[in-house]
C-alpha cells in the first residue's frame, strides 16, 4: 500500500511533476533541477522506501511497492492532480542485485531472472502509464519520460550479451511506443520519450564503470539536464520518441 511519507502544503492549483522512482540518483538530479527551475509547481515523488525520498515545502512523497494495489491508491490519493501534471518521469529499472547479473553467454539464460528483468524494467513503467493515464488526460500540455537504454536498441545491438536487461529494455520501448498509440486517442495532450541517459555514475551501473572509455561517464546531474530539455521539447500525438543525452535519436 502507498503511505505518505511527508506532506508539505501546496499550491491547489500549481503545474504539477510526477517523479516514479524517486531514489533513482538520475531522478533525483531530475528532482532538484526541476525545484529550481519551477519553484511553483509541486512534485510528487514516489519510490519504495521513505528513507529515499525528500521532503520539503511543494513536494508531495509516497512510498509504493509498485502492486496494482499500491497504484491503484496513489491514483485515489492524486486524483486532485488531474489536468495540473505537465511532467512526468518513471526511473525505475534494475540492472543487478542480490538475484540478477546481467548475462554473458546463452548459458547464463534463467527462466526466473529474465522474467524478473522484464517484470520491474518493462511491465511496471506500463502499469503506471496504465494508471496515470485519467490523471494526464486534458487540455495541459504533459510530457512523460521513461528512463530506457540504448541496449534496448534492437538495431543498435552489436555487442549482444545482457540478455535480460536488453529485452526489457527493448519491451519497454514496444510498450511506450504501444501507449502512445492510445494516448495519441484518449490523450493527445500527452507526448511520449523514451531517454537513453548514457553511462551515468550511479549505483545501477558502478560494478561496469571500469570497461567504461575515460570520459565517458556522464553524472546525474548532467543527463538530468539533458533529460528535462529533451522534455521540453514538443512531441508528436500517437508516437514516442527515442533519443539519447546529447539529443540524438536511437533507433528503436
Ligand atoms: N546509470 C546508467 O548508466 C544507466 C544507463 C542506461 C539506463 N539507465 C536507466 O536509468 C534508470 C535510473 O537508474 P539510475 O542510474 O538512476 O540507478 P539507481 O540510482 O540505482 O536507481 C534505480 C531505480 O530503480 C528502482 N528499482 C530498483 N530495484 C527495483 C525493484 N526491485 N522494484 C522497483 N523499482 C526498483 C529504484 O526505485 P526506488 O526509487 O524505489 O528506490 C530507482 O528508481 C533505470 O531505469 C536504468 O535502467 C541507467
């Protein structure tokens, strides 16, 4: 179930930014720039645990543990943010933990770990556009970012490997490009990007920092300022867009 972990009073009227994986280190870079950049608006942030959210005047904080359940009444509890929201950033993907290693070779292929890949990287960020979608629907210009990677390039895979990782990615991207197909019906107000962050220096990718080239590694904060102009930019009703950090597309 969803709890509110701080509360601070806010404008009933203010533009409204959703962050969904607040713990994220790029969502949290993503977080900061938008307060100062809009000192206005209030931002709702949720991830799983209260430890990993903030907390401050304008920012609303709910925990979810991501069930239909937890949705369903964080949608309850948001339901006066309905036409306000103008920003929209889901974070939440797992490269490695305690279970899952990203695969080197065919024989690392279990069952239960790619189920797992795609379950939190794939079919969670679905279930949010699912739930989001009665509250983003209106005339207010909204723009939705997912956090995808480049090696959910179908095209763009050269290396292989990472087995899981990369079809949740790339599943992913069929189930964006999928919902904006459908927004682009019940609601064109809404645009639609999935956004490759680059190699960014943060827990998901610290074990794989040293076959990354010198120079390489982007911080948070870097491809958080990327993300929110990529953000700013206009879309198209009924079609997401791929791009990367340096604003260039990727193909799908
Ligand atoms: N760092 C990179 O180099 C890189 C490259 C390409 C793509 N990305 C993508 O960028 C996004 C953000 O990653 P980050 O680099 O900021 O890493 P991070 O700081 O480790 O954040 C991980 C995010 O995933 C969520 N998460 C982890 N395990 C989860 C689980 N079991 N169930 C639900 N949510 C879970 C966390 O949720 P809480 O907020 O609830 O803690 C948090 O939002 C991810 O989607 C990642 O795939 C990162």
């Amino acid at each position: 179930m969803s709890i509110s972990a701080a509360a601070a009073p806010v404008n009933a009227s203010a533009p409204v930014a959703l962050i969904i994986g607040a713990g994220s280190h790029i969502g949290r870079a993503a977080l900061s720039q938008l307060q100062a950049q809009q000192p206005d608006w209030e931002i709702v942030a949720i991830a799983r645990h209260a430890d990993a959210l903030p907390a401050g005047p304008g920012i609303r904080a709910l925990t979810t543990d991501h069930s239909d359940a937890s949705l369903q009444a964080i949608a309850a509890q948001l339901a006066d943010v309905r036409g306000r929201v103008q920003r929209v950033i889901l974070c939440l993907g797992v490269l490695h933990n305690e279970r899952l290693r990203p695969e080197k070779r065919l024989e690392d292929l279990q069952s239960d770990t790619v189920l797992e890949y795609l379950r939190i990287n794939a079919v969670l960020p679905a279930l949010w556009l699912k739930t989001l979608l009665p509250l983003l629907t209106g005339p207010v210009a909204c723009s939705v970012a997912v956090l995808s990677a480049r090696v959910g390039s179908i095209a763009d895979n050269r290396k292989g490997g990472w087995y899981g990782y990369r079809a949740s990615k790339a599943a992913l991207n069929m189930l964006l490009q999928t919902t904006a197909i459908e927004y682009g019906r019940r609601a064109p107000n809404v645009s639609l990007l999935a956004y490759h962050p680059g190699t960014v220096d943060t827990p998901l990718s610290a074990p794989f920092h040293r076959s990354v080239p010198e120079g390489v590694l982007l911080q948070p904060e870097q491809t958080a300022a990327c993300l929110l102009t990529q953000m700013d930019l206009p879309g198209t009703p009924g079609t997401a867009r791929f791009v990367d950090y340096a604003g260039e597309s990727v193909p799908w």
